[in-house]
C-alpha cells in the first residue's frame, strides 16, 4: 500500500480545484490516501529578506508531509492563464528550503474550470515546473465547464472514464 498526499493549488474556501482532488481521492481504494489544504499552513509570501531570517515552521511542517508520501495529486487552479500567486508561492518556499523536495515522488496533475479549456494553461505551467524539483509527473487530468459536469462527482461519463483511466495509470505507476 502506497501513500498518497492529495491537493489543490487554490486559497479560495470555496475552491472547485479542492472540490475535485477530493473526489479523486474519494476514488483510490488500495492505497492510503489523505486530502489537506494548503490554506491550513501559514506560509507568507516569499522574499530573499524573510529567507534570511529563516525557514517558516508551517513551511517545514508541509514539506515533511510532503516528502513522507510515494504519490502526489495536485489540482491546479487556473488564474489568468497561469498558476496562481498563492500556488506559485509555495512553491517557490519548498524549492529553496529543499530544491529537489519532490525527489521519488510520482505526481498526478489535475485542473478544473468554469470555462472551456479546463484549466489547461495552469496544468501546462505545472508540467513545466514541477520537474525542475525532480517530480515525475505520471498522468494528468482536466475537466472543463465545472458547474455542468460536477456534482458531487463528474456527471459527464466519458469525462469520468477518462479520469478514472487516468488514475489507474497513475496508481500502476507508484
């Protein structure tokens, strides 16, 4: 049984991206799966100058959950076709207290949306990035129009298959 830390990318209560990492992991079964939010860490924005005075605890709590886990499902938000400065600020924290911090760490990427494209430029963002901190991205996973195919889980069942399939080749690769 592998362990699997799953979240989004979102600071928003009402996150759609944290709507959908939940029913992901609400899916995995024969593997020990936990969900958190980001937001429960207290990580400021960062600057060379907070750097200099150390690392935040909340910081180094949210790397040793990190690095404890085999697998990684992410969801990311999507802001102005980009990874949103919340998202992106964490990462840049965990980067320079421990560069390679997804080091044998397999990850599935997710995104979400009101819109059309689901997410995908923020999802192409995190492809790019998450390798420079050694994470392998396995598989990924957009859905489109949240609103019309979500409900307390994916409505559209060729949508829902996709993911499915998505995550078994995930889970296979752990």
């Amino acid at each position: 049984m592998k362990k699997i830390l799953a979240f989004s990318g979102s600071n928003s209560s009402q996150s759609i991206n944290h709507e959908l990492v939940a029913y992901i992991g609400s899916l995995i079964k024969d593997h020990s799966i936990k969900v958190i939010k980001l937001t429960d860490f207290d990580i400021p924005m960062f600057s060379e100058d907070l750097e200099r005075g150390g690392f935040p605890e909340d910081l180094k709590k949210l790397h040793s959950e990190i690095v404890k886990h085999d697998g990684l499902i992410m969801s990311v938000p999507e802001h102005n076709g980009s990874l949103p400065a919340f998202f992106k600020n964490i990462l840049d924290w965990l980067s320079r207290f421990d560069r390679p911090f997804l080091a044998g760490i397999k990850i599935f990427l997710t995104s979400t949306s009101p819109g059309g494209r689901g997410g995908r430029s923020s999802l192409d963002a995190a492809k790019t990035l998450l390798p420079y901190f050694k994470g392998e991205i396995v598989d990924s996973f957009s859905l489109s129009f949240f609103s019309k195919n979500f409900s307390e889980g994916i409505t559209d069942q060729d949508k829902n298959d996709e993911l499915k399939n998505s995550l078994l080749h995930f889970l296979d690769n752990l």
